[in-house]
C-alpha cells in the first residue's frame, strides 16, 4: 500500500471504541429497560483490567492478580454504573428530582446523571467526612447539597424517610436499578478473561457492589458464559466493619470515608452471597489500607481512592489462603483524584523544597 493511501486510511478510519454508548445500550438484553426508556449515559462502563504483578509478586503460587481500573468512570467511581440505570428509570417515571445520602461518590454520580437527565439533584451528605474531590465534583455538577451534623447511616434514615413522603426519586443502592447497571462490571469481567476469575476482592460499604457483582457473574454463568462462579471475598475497614464483626456499629471510623458505614441496608444480600459463592470477609486496618494505597501508586501507577485499596490490602492479608495458580480480581472502585488530602498526607514520596534555581543545586538535590 502506498504511503499516501495509508495516511487516508488513518485518517477516514475510526478509532476502535467509538461504538462504545455506555452500558445500557451494550447490556439492554440484561437489563430491565424497555424501548420506551430515555437512556441518560455518560458513556459509564467499558472500564480496564490491569494486571498487577506487583501484588502477584508478593503471593506467589503462580498466581495471576488484576485489578478492575472502576476508577476509570465519567465520574471517577463505579456508582456511574448504578447511575446511568437508576437515573435513566427515574426520568421514564417522569420523576424531577432526585435525592440521596452519600459519602460523597454518590452524590457526584447522582448530581452529574440527574442534571443530565434535567432534573434537580438534592444530597445529604456527613459534614466534614466528604472527601474534598466528590464535594467539589457535587458542587460543580450543581447539586443541592446538604450537610448534616451525623453520620451516613443518618442520613440515609432520613432520605429514606422523605423519598417516602415526597414526590422524589431516592437513588441509594437500596434502589433496586442501581444493582441491575453496577452487575455489567461481572460481565466485562468475565468477557476481558474468558471466565470467572477464581476469587473477586471487593470493599464492602452499604454493600451493593458485592450483591451486584454476585448478580452479575450468576447470571453470566447461568447463561454458559463463564465456566465457574468466583468467591466473594468481601473487605471492609477494621474501625468499620459491621459485615466482619456481625453486628451494627455506631460510630464507624476509618481513613476510607467510601466505606464508614456501620448498618449495611444490603447487609442481607450481601451475606447471601458470601454463603452462595463460599466467600469471606475480613477487616483490614487503616495502616494496610495505606500500605495497599502506596503499592499500587508506586509500583503499578494506579491511583485509586483508600476504600478502593481495602480489596487489595485484604488479598495481601489474606494471602496465605489463595488457591495455587489461581486467578484474582479485585475492584478498584473509585479515583485517587477524589481524595486528595490522604494523597498528601500518606506517601513516601521525595519532596525537595527551598532548591535555588541553577542546574547545579538541583543536580546536587538529586544526588548525582
Ligand atoms: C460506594 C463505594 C464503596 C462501597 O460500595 P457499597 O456498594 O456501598 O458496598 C467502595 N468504594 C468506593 C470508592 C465507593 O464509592
């Protein structure tokens, strides 16, 4: 071929997924949508699997470990993928605002797919536990924000209460389309590998990602999809963990604010799927958190968000369990980006200050 066709031939060609139109129009058969949904997307979905030999390394057996980059959504978490669903359903009611209680990446999701969608976007959030990303993401999509001296488990009694009495949409994952758009993350899954991986570590907060996931690769396998069904491994924080310890707690307390949840509305669910799959759960203390943090930064170049970094941080602590030549999903569910003052205050990084501005002073600061 000539050079000359060649250059037209790069440049009338399309790039490979700009046919990607959400996951809505790439999972509708799977889906409770009809041809009468409005379909409000932010092309969410279609999210990496990276491997992490850095975590591989340090169990051994031949084992494989790949993270599920959800991070990688319009909004920077995996709550878009619930969103698209939720929001998409509320519009089709013909519902105008919408309401939630979040630890800040639902209230992001909810207020960028709400304003999408045209309607109003209220959110009762725990003043002073929101990381400073999703606050500013949930001022600039214009949401109603507001602030309550209390916890989320607080807040979400109220939402709960007020969607009941008003004519608003409450999009919590105690709203059944959430799960139904977050399960398409088991389907990518499973398409990226061939099959079920052999175990998926997830960070558990109101617990309606791993009942969603759990949905997700049952349906897949129950279809022939997948050969085998994975274990739930199932992780929260050690100052946080009604799920590990059986029973609510009332002042939940760790670095990962997505995960400060101490009464789980999906708590059920998420303990039938732990039995179903002969999953586990375990806490990991806020220093694992960190140190999982740290590793992914620093030896994989993934910046993930601390509660995303518990999935992590408990297949190390749980290493001595996992299966020879196994192969490990965990989720990565939301952004770095989001919580920049954990990134400031927990890294190893070198930070010169006061370097005068001649090439032989920063060569000296760089040790050569
Ligand atoms: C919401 C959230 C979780 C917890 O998910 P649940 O479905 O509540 O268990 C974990 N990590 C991040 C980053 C989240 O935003």
């Amino acid at each position: 071929m000539s050079f000359s066709k060649k250059l037209k031939q790069f440049f009338t060609s399309k790039p490979k997924n700009n046919n990607w139109d959400g996951l809505i129009e790439a999972y509708k058969p799977w889906l409770p949508v009809t041809k009468k949904t409005p379909i409000i997307t932010l092309k969410e979905g279609a999210t990496p699997l990276i491997e992490i030999k850095s975590i591989a390394n340090r169990i051994g057996k031949g084992v494989k470990v790949y993270a599920k980059y959800d991070g990688l959504n319009p909004t920077g978490s995996f709550k878009d993928r619930g969103m698209t669903m939720a929001i998409s359903k509320a519009k089709e009611d013909g519902c105008e605002a919408v309401i939630c209680a979040s630890t800040g990446n639902t209230s992001a999701s909810a207020a960028a797919y709400a304003k999408r969608g045209g309607m109003r976007a209220f959110v009762v959030i725990p003043d002073g536990y929101v990381a400073q990303g999703k606050l500013a993401q949930a001022l600039v999509y214009g949401a109603e924000i507001l602030a309550i001296k209390g916890n989320f488990d607080k807040a979400l009694d109220i939402v709960r209460e007020l969607s009941n009495k008003y004519p608003i949409t409450l999009v919590n994952s105690v709203n059944p389309y959430r799960l139904q758009g977050q399960k398409t993350a088991a389907f990518e899954i499973i398409e990226n590998l061939g099959n079920a991986p052999d175990w998926l570590c997830i960070p558990m907060g109101n617990a309606g990602n791993i009942t969603a996931y759990w949905m997700g690769f049952e349906e897949y396998f129950y279809a022939n999809k997948s050969k085998q069904l994975p274990r739930m491994m199932g992780f929260q924080a050690s100052g946080s963990a009604p799920l590990v310890e059986g029973k609510s707690i009332s002042n939940p307390e760790t670095i990962a604010t997505a995960i400060r949840i101490g009464n789980p509305v999906n708590k059920e669910k998420a303990l039938l799927a732990r039995e179903s799959s002969k999953g586990k759960f375990s806490s990991v203390t806020d220093l694992e958190i960190i140190n999982a943090y740290k590793i992914l930064g620093k030896e994989e170049g993934i910046f993930c968000e601390p509660a995303s970094a518990a999935s992590v941080a408990g297949l190390l602590k749980l290493k001595n369990d996992v299966p020879k030549n196994s192969t490990i999903v965990c989720v990565l569910t939301g952004n770095g980006l989001k919580d920049p003052d954990c990134a400031i205050n927990n890294n190893d990084s070198i930070f010169h200050t006061d370097v005068e501005p001649d090439m032989n002073s920063i060569i000296k600061k760089m040790g050569f």
